[in-house]
C-alpha cells in the first residue's frame, strides 16, 4: 500500500492487489453530467481529507470496509454488466490498486473517478470522467464544526464521537485540500466536471477564484458548464434547506447546478 494510505491491510487481505471496499452497489448515477444514468458504484474506504459535512462518514472519520482482491471487484462489477461504473470513496485515488482496478475496468466500461482532486494517478491510468470535487474552506472541520451528525459529547467535547476529533484534523485538511496544480493536470489530461458543494452564497467568490487559477494553470479551456454547483446536505432535509438558494446562485454566476437525485429518491440510505 501506498504511504498516504489512510487504512491499515491486515494479515487477513487477499494476497495481490487489494482494495478497502466500503460498498458495491447498482444505482442511480445521482450527480453531475451524467446524474440518471444506471452505473455500479465501487466505494473504497480511507480518505486523506476530512469534511466536516462527509455524506460517507465510514469512509473517511470512522472508516469500515472488507478487503476484496482487485480481481473479486472485477468480478463483482461484470456481474451486474452495467454499462456505467463509478469508482468513489473515500479518496480511491490514495490506493494504488484503484489505479490498477482503473486499467482492468477500462475496456469493458464507461468509468467516473469521483476525487477531490488532491492525487493525480500515473499518466497511463484510464478514466472516461474525472468528477472532482475540490474542497472549499467551508469544507473544514473544526470543533465548532465536527462531522455532521455526530452530536457532542456529555463530557462537552465538542469533537462528537469517540476516536474522533475533528481539531485534530482542522489543518491537516486546511493544508491538502487544494492543489490547484494537481486540479489542472486532471482537467487537461481526462474528461472533466468541477463539481464544488455549496453551503450558501459566501462559497461562491472562493469559487470564481478557485476556477480562475484553474483555467491559469490547465491547457485546455475549463467551460462554466463544466463548473457545477451542489447544494450541500446528506439528506432531503438539509438539501431542502440549501438546493433552491444554490440553484439561484447557480443561474446568477452561470456555472451549471447539479441536483443530489439520490438523496432526494432514497435519502441517506446506504448502497443507493
Ligand atoms: C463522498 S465523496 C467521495 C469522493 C471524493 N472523496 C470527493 O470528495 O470528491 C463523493 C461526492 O460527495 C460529495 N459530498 C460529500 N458530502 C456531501 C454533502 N454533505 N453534501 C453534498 N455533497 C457531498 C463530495 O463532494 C463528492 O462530490
Ligand atoms: N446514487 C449515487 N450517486 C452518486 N454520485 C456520486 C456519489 C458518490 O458518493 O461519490 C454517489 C452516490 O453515493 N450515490
Ligand atoms: S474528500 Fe470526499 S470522502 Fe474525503 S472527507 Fe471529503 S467528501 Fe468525504
Ligand atoms: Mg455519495
């Protein structure tokens, strides 16, 4: 395993290359450029980034997963023949063996890299769509802001549920959540989407600079509707809260607005 891997491979792994897979499922493609086409969706677990809002807690504050061979995913995925495969997370660029998954995928199907946009694989790797999600400073967790849904201890630290403390990590996210050189590189090199999660209308001038220093540093022009706008929230209540005012912010600057069809379908249930 690479070194900036964030899970540890126990004895118990296949041999060869393995993945840390949090979740195999067929759905919805419920986002972006391509939100309602049928795609399998192979979830890896680890990330080396830590939003506060993460909508995949068990992959990145508190993550869990099976070791599958890169083999067995193969498998698991030409079993449900879909035509669509979205390779996420956590961050599955943080393991080499996604790269390798990436090469086996890439004749048989359409594949989506969801990636906050911080690791930029080896030049051979293949992907159809680079959606990339870099991480804005309303991203961070601090105690004032620890993973969503984990409620405060009695004690009154503030840092949620045991084993996590979201101060721990307020800089070491600052720190790697943006790397606009690795961003270009992934725009001129794959087919992309930057796909920013919006928590209100403060988000968007870090936006619109973020996007200039990206079209400064690629090679290849980066349209506004390749810039998409989502409203932050894991579940239908919290994007009721913010789709409609992202939406409007979306159509004010011109970038493109994504919905989260799968949370409105199914809320946060798991494998949808
Ligand atoms: C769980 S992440 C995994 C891939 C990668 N680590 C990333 O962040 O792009 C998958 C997608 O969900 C988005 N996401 C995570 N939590 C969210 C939330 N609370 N509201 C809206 N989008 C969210 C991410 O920005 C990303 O586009
Ligand atoms: N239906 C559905 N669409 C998605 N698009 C990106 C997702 C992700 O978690 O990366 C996701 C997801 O978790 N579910
Ligand atoms: S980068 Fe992606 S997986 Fe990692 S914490 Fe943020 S949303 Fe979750
Ligand atoms: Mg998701």
């Amino acid at each position: 395993m690479p070194v900036t891997s964030e899970v540890d491979r126990p004895e118990t792994a296949p041999d060869g290359p393995a993945l840390p897979i949090n979740e195999l499922f067929a759905s919805l493609q419920g986002e972006g450029v391509l939100a309602g086409v049928p795609s399998t969706f192979v979830r890896t677990s680890g990330c080396n980034l830590r939003c506060w809002f993460c909508d995949s807690y068990h992959t990145s504050w508190e993550p869990t997963h099976a070791w599958m061979a890169v083999d067995e995913v193969v498998a698991a995925v030409d079993e449900r023949d879909p035509d669509h495969v979205v390779l996420t997370g956590g961050e599955p660029t943080i393991h080499d063996e996604s790269f390798e998954l990436l090469r086996r995928l890439d004749d048989d199907y359409h594949v989506t890299v969801e990636t906050n946009g911080t690791v930029v694989p080896p030049a051979d790797v293949p992907i159809d769509l680079a959606s990339i999600s870099p991480k804005l400073a309303t991203s961070t967790p601090t105690p004032e802001r620890p993973p969503a849904g984990v409620a405060p201890t009695a004690e009154g630290d503030d840092d949620g549920a045991p084993g996590v403390d979201a101060g721990e990590w307020t800089e070491r996210h600052e720190a790697n959540r943006v790397d606009v050189d690795a961003l270009a590189t992934l725009v001129d090199r794959y087919e992309s989407q930057l796909k920013f999660v919006v928590t209100g209308r403060d988000d968007l001038p870090e936006i619109v600079d973020l996007v200039e220093r990206v079209r400064d540093a690629a090679s290849v022009p980066v349209p506004d509707h390749e810039v998409l706008l989502m409203p932050e929230g894991q579940t239908r209540e919290q994007l009721a809260g913010t789709r409609t005012t992202v939406a409007e912010l979306a159509a004010e600057y011109g970038f493109r607005y994504t919905p989260r069809i799968h949370v409105d379908l199914w809320n946060d249930a798991p494998e949808t």
